[in-house]
C-alpha cells in the first residue's frame, strides 16, 4: 500500500475506485465498504484509493469541552488498512481552513484534479464538505460532470451490522472490551513506550510495565484489571493488565500498567503492544500491599483461565 501525506504528494491515477472517511478503528461496518471497494476495482480492472484525515475532523469543527478520543492513532489506522489490501492511501491534514471547502470545491480539488476518480463508493450517510453539505443525492445529480460514477452502500447494509464508532467508544469506557472486539472484528489495543515509574509491582513480586500512550487523544478503556495478550518483537506473551489511580498506595494520577507473566527481560525504551481480552475486576482500594498481593494471585489464575 502507497501512503501519502496530502494531495500534492499523490500523482492521478488512470483508474481510481475510492472511498473517503475518518475510518476510526477501521470496524466491521468500515470493512464492508473496503471490501465492496475492491469488488469494484477487480471488475473494472482499477485501483483503490480511501481518503483520511488526520487529525479526527471532530477535533478541529467540534465545540464540545471533551475532546474526541480515537479509537485507531495514525499509525494504527495504516496498519489496519494495509490489512485490508487497500492500493493507495491518501492522508489529508484536516485543518479549519480545509474544513471550511464546499463539497464542489473538495470534489474537484481532491476527487478530480488530484486522484482521477473514476467510481466512489460511499456509505449511504456519508457527507462531503463545509457543514456536510454533499449529500449522495447531490453527488448523483453531478457526478457525470465531474466524469466519475457513485456507488452507495445502502442503508440495509450498513445497518444490518449495527455498528458505529460512537458505539465501540462506549463500549470502551464500560469496560466492554469484548463488545467492542465484536464491533471491530479484532482485540482493541493500546501501544506505547515502557518508561520507568515507582517499581511498587517489584515489591510484592508482580514487576510491572508502565506503559506511556503515544496519542493523548487515544482512548483509554474503562479503570479496572484486565487479561491481554502483549505483543512484544514478534512475541505474543500473556499479561496483566491495570487502568487506574492505584488506589491502595494514595495514587494521584492514572497509569497504563501491565505485568507480563513468565517474563523476565529489561523493556525501557520498547514499544509494546497490548491487546485487551477481557475485563476480570474493577479497580478496588486494599487495606494494603499484603491484600493487594493476595487479589493479584487471584486474579492471575483467573486470567490464566480466560487467555487459555
């Protein structure tokens, strides 16, 4: 898969079949349209194009106070597309100016001019340009101007998954990680850098790995300990996981944590990739270290159980 990071890095192709979308998490509902992406390309001999942005259009246009939180950081997203066998990716830089195009000028600009669009496919809800004002009817009614033919994924289809982003990100937050798995087709992970912290875990015989998330705006599931697979240099090892303010020592601030079970390597400075299987507990304040440690034997066999 080509990358490219804004128009004027892409050179137009002669048979482009593209897509557009914020593609956050790149879920199931998002897969149907990869897939019928392709479809088209293989009939009509084309390539495929998705166009993104970077960072979530919401973060730029919205006035809420909370931010909007990712479920899939940039990188993630490359990843998961490539996956899917996508040819070309387009990663627009979305700015307030950028927000400010008229779906015209965004079609021509991006969609003519820059790709050669010769068919889009879209979802049947999907917007173009300033206040989403392109709908797929407008589209249709001048697509044959612009040279290219529309294809919309209907409404019955996208429905009949039942899927959303909004709906995996409030799975997250209720600590639903199996739920959003079934959303998402795939574990939902968070990847960082393990940076040093208290080394509390070394005192009672769990050392863990504090875990510093690249992208604030990454959304963090719900507080509590969890099974996960971490994924470390091509290894898929099995830990434990801790979101939380670590109630028990007087916390003041909310950590990443994970112990790896029979492990025993030096990790500053590595990236690790966790992937998170299942909520076992939410987190609780222990009279001390001695009851944390005993709950922590517990919930290491319980989680032996579930990662079996």
């Amino acid at each position: 898969m080509k990358v490219y990071f804004g128009i004027q890095e892409f050179t137009k192709l002669p048979n482009a079949v593209v897509t557009s979308g914020t593609f956050d998490g790149v879920h199931l509902g998002h897969q149907k349209i990869l897939q019928r992406l392709k479809e088209v390309a293989a009939k009509t001999a084309g390539e495929t194009v998705v166009i993104t942005f970077d960072p979530h259009p919401r973060s730029v246009v919205s006035h809420e106070r909370q931010p909007v939180q990712i479920l899939s950081t940039l990188d993630e997203k490359i990843n998961l597309l490539q996956a899917n066998g996508i040819d070309h990716l387009l990663i627009i830089p979305f700015t307030r100016k950028f927000s400010e195009s008229t779906s015209a000028e965004f079609i021509q600009t991006v969609l003519v001019d820059t790709i050669g669009t010769k068919t889009l496919v879209i979802g049947y809800d999907h917007r173009f340009g300033r206040n989403r004002e392109g709908s797929f009817e407008y589209l249709k009614e001048h697509a044959s101007n612009f040279g290219f033919v529309v294809e919309e994924i209907s409404r019955h289809d996208i429905d009949n998954i039942g899927i959303s982003s909004s709906k995996i990100r409030k799975a997250l937050i209720d600590g639903e990680v199996q739920i959003a798995r079934h959303f998402l087709g795939k574990n939902y992970t968070l990847g960082g850098l393990v940076v040093k912290g208290k080394q509390l875990g070394r005192t009672i015989g769990f050392p863990t790995a504090n875990i510093q998330v690249r992208e604030l705006s990454k959304l963090v599931p719900q507080d509590g300990v969890y099974a996960v697979k971490v994924l470390y240099k091509d290894r898929s090892l099995k830990g434990m996981l801790n979101i939380g303010n670590r109630p028990t020592v007087d916390g003041t601030y909310k950590t990443i944590e994970v112990h790896i079970l029979d492990f025993n390597e030096e990790i500053y400075g590595e990236f690790l990739e966790i992937e998170l299987i299942e909520r076992i507990r939410p987190e609780i304040k222990f009279s001390g270290l001695e009851a944390l440690k005993q709950q922590i034997q517990l919930d290491k066999v319980q989680i032996l159980q579930v990662l079996a």
